[in-house]
C-alpha cells in the first residue's frame, strides 16, 4: 500500500478548550491522538508509511512519537552515565516509519501538501491524503481500487455529514413537515481519507505558503475531470468543536468506536 499524508498543522481555533495546550490531532481519543487512531485505521490496511504535515506546535509530535516506545510500553530505566533502558513485550506499531515533516507555522494546505512530498518514494505514484482530525471506517483497499481503476488524479472520499439542525420537508413554497434532526444531512462533503496521484502536485501544486489545496488546485483538477469521487455511507466523523470531542471520547469509552471496524 501507498504512504499516506496526513495534514496536521493547523490551529484549531474551534476546539480552543483543548487546542491552546495541543494541536488538534493531538487531542486525546481515550489514551491515544486522534492522529494515532487515524494512523491506525491506515495500517489496517496494511499502510505503514506516514508522512505528517506540521506547523502549529510542532514539538507535541515530536515528543510524542520520540517516546512513543515509552509511552505505550512496560520498562525498566537503568541511570547514571550510561542510561539503559529495557522494555517489555512488543510494539504493536513497531513497523510505522513516521515522517515529521516541519512545512511552516502557517502553511495552508496545498503548501505544506507540496512541502512534504520531497519525502515520498520515487516509486510512490500514488499516496493517501487526509486530514488529522476525523476518523471514519471507510474501506481503503475497495477506494484505492477504484483510484487505480478511475486514472484520475484525485479521488476524494464524498461523506454525509451529520446533520446538525432540523430538516423542512418542503412541497413547493409551503412547508409540510419537519424532521426533527436527521442522523444524516442529505448531501455529500469531502472527508479526507484521498487518494492522489503524483502528478497532482506536478501539475497542480507550487511551493506557496498560501496555497488553499481545496480552493484553486481542486478546483481546476474537476474542471479538467481528473478529480474522481469515492462514496462512503459508512461511519465518518470529524472533531472540529467541544461538542464532537465529547461526542467521540464517549464513543470510545462506551467500547463503541465506528472507526476500528477494520482495526484487527
């Protein structure tokens, strides 16, 4: 399986309760980032390269996967002037090759998408592509599948957001009903969870600091028919605010979490 990209360098000024300490991905899920649960989702499917685009509190990632070994393990710490450490039992991430990738403290997202792929393989035609703060259990082989079957340059995961606000059943110009808070809303949005072809970023993508991924770049990639859609009706949920934070750290807890269905 390709390696995938995951963007996570920005602000999160909408989850500020949690944010002014962490960057968003790092935001607990349980014990673990979310950013971790995503990654998780990947080597699923049997992806074990990441690639992470940082900026804002950089050094949160940088800790964290410095001592992930620490963290997650049993361990014995000899000190003094030559510190030995011995862990016990094995690492179940111990095959994730990450990336740090520092692509600046206010890069949009095409910026630092172009920024990391100097850390691509040259044999990685393809990659994954996703955002470091929604978690859904969309099947990655059956999307990487289509990818290669489209030959697009792009193709985005269409999810169905959840709906927020009552829904009008409307007939015409007059109101005939009201659904109260649908678990869906009725249309599509991008979730993440890409799939890109290298010559995307040949073709699209420059080294700007202010380069928007989702504004010029995509939208000249549908224009010309290169960007190709992949529908999920499954699980998917972003934490973008207090409330979805809850909502997925109880999910979590209630031993219900939608996205480790693949998880083995």
């Amino acid at each position: 399986m390709p390696p995938v990209i995951i963007l996570c360098g920005g602000k999160g000024t909408r989850l500020r309760e949690v944010t002014e300490l962490l960057p968003k991905p790092m935001v607990q899920i349980g014990e673990q980032p979310i950013v971790w649960h995503i990654m998780k989702s990947y080597a699923a499917f049997g992806v074990r390269r990441f690639i992470l685009c940082l900026g804002y509190k950089r050094e949160a990632f940088v800790d964290y996967f410095i001592n992930y070994h620490v963290r997650t393990a049993d361990a014995t710490i000899t000190l003094g002037h030559e510190p030995n450490i011995h862990f016990y039992g094995n690492c179940a991430e111990a095959d994730w090759e990450v990336t740090l990738a520092g692509t600046g403290l206010d890069t949009m997202t095409g910026g630092r998408v172009f920024r990391a792929s100097k850390y691509l393989d040259s044999c990685d035609d393809d990659f994954f592509l996703t955002y470091g703060d929604g978690v859904a259990d969309v099947d990655l082989n059956a999307l990487y599948r289509q990818h290669l079957k489209a030959k697009g340059l792009l193709t985005i995961t269409a999810v169905h957001p959840e709906a927020r606000f009552g829904e009008l059943v409307l007939d015409g110009n007059m109101v005939c009903g009201f659904e109260e808070k649908p678990a869906q809303a009725g249309g599509y949005v991008n979730g993440g969870y890409m799939v890109v072809k290298r010559m995307f970023i040949e073709k699209y993508l420059h080294d700007d600091s202010s380069l928007i991924l989702e504004r010029e770049p995509m939208s000249r990639c549908a224009a010309e028919g290169q960007m190709k859609v992949f529908r999920h009706n499954g699980f998917w949920q972003c934490m973008d605010n207090q409330r979805e934070y809850v909502l997925l750290n109880s999910m979590w807890n209630s031993g219900n979490a939608p996205w480790t269905k693949h998880w083995k």
